[in-house]
C-alpha cells in the first residue's frame, strides 16, 4: 500500500483509494461497474431520482415489507377476481347440465315410443325413421352431457389448484412477520437516548490509540491495512 493511497483514506477520501486497488488489483474499472448498475437498476425500473444510487433510498419503489405487502394484497384481490369467475362458470355449467338431463329424459321417452311403435307397424317408414333420429340425437346429448360434467370437474380442479395461491400469501406473510420482528428487534437494539444531533462529529485525520492515548503512526496503520488484506485474500 502506498503513502498516497494511506494518506487518502486517512483524510476520508475512500473513494480513490477503493477505485484505485480494483483497477489495479482486478482489473476492474469505476466506469464499467457504474455501467453495470445502471443496467441492472434500469432492468428494475427504477426512477431517475433513484436510479444508480447505492444503497438504494427507502422508497415506496425500493421497501421490501413495502413491496411484498403489495404483492400479498393485490393476489388476494385477483384470486378472489378469479374464483369469482370460476364460481360463474360452474353454476352455469350446472343449469346446463340440468337441462340436458331434460332433454335427455324426453329423447329416452320418443326413442321408447318410437321402438313400440316400429314394432308394432314395421310397415310404417316414418316409425322407423324418427326412431333412428332421436336414437342419433339422444347419443349425442349424452356426449354434451359428458362434456358438461368432464367440464365441471376441471372447474374443481382449478378451484383445488388456486388454493395454493393462499398458501404462498400465507407464506409471504409469514416472511413480512419476521422481517418487521427483525426490524424491530434491531431498532431496539442500536436505539439511544441521545439524539444523533448533539453527537460530536468522528474524527478523519487521526486514529488514537486508547491504550497509550497516543497517536498511531502511518507505518502502524499500513501494517493493520496490510493482515486485513491477507485475512480476506
């Protein structure tokens, strides 16, 4: 590490120091990593007022709770939208299906008249011929029927499917609940009674030691710099 670089992040200047070692550490470039969160930060959307900053600023747009609030809610409100028409769909399956029974009962008892009839006059042509007729209508009101009925349990089927939906709302919310115990939990925990204004302001040019109330020298601090780096290389 070099005086300059020490010097500058004494000073509070951590700026130059941190884009220096990427560039010259990995090769990294303060343009390239600005260019990256701007795509990243437009691919979400973000305001102009928000974009590329970091951390993000706790608005609306950005809240965790906030959003995961939002998504709970309006999933509550299309689900309900869709059971709705579900709902709508199956009764009126329903009272289709009831009047193909109907119909069914008046085809079964023309196509019984009918078979009395042909066998009782197997001259008469037109006995015949209405026979067959509502023997081929009656065939394809029970295909309707069954259409009718295989339509109505994919309907309880949908219906059984979308109860996975209250679950993963219940889950969320679970999630929300220990986000804001956390939250609140760590409120408590850094909360003070002093306000934050009337606290003395952190020193940027010197580092005391506490030990010997003397000032560290450079050539201490370089050496502390210096095993933090090994300790996370």
């Amino acid at each position: 590490m070099t005086e300059k670089i020490l010097n500058t992040t004494i000073n509070g200047d951590m700026n130059f120091s941190l884009d220096e070692n990427l560039e010259n550490n990995f090769g990294i470039k303060k343009d390239s990593i600005q260019k990256e969160i701007h795509t990243n930060s437009a691919s979400l959307n973000y305001t102009k007022e928000t974009d590329c900053q970091w951390p993000l600023p706790a608005t609306d747009e950005n809240k965790m709770v906030y959003q995961l609030d939002e998504v709970t809610k309006e999933g509550e409100i299309k689900a309900s939208e869709i059971f709705d028409i579900i709902e709508g769909i199956s009764n009126d399956l329903m009272r289709e299906e009831k009047k193909v029974n109907e119909i069914i009962e008046v085809l079964g008892s023309n196509v019984e008249l009918f078979t009395r009839l042909n066998h009782k006059f197997p001259d008469v042509n037109t006995f015949k011929t209405q026979l067959d007729n509502n023997n081929s209508v009656l065939n394809d009101t029970n295909e309707i029927l069954e259409t009718l009925q295989n339509s109505g349990d994919s309907i309880i089927s949908v219906m059984d499917i979308m109860q996975f939906q209250d679950i993963h709302r219940q889950k969320i919310e679970r999630v929300i609940n220990v986000m804001r115990s956390l939250s609140n939990y760590m409120n408590n925990l850094l909360g003070s009674r002093t306000d934050d204004k009337t606290r003395a302001s952190s020193t940027q040019h010197h580092v005391v030691n506490n030990l010997n109330n003397e000032f560290v020298s450079n050539e201490e601090i370089e050496m502390l710099l210096i095993q933090f780096q090994k300790k996370n290389s």
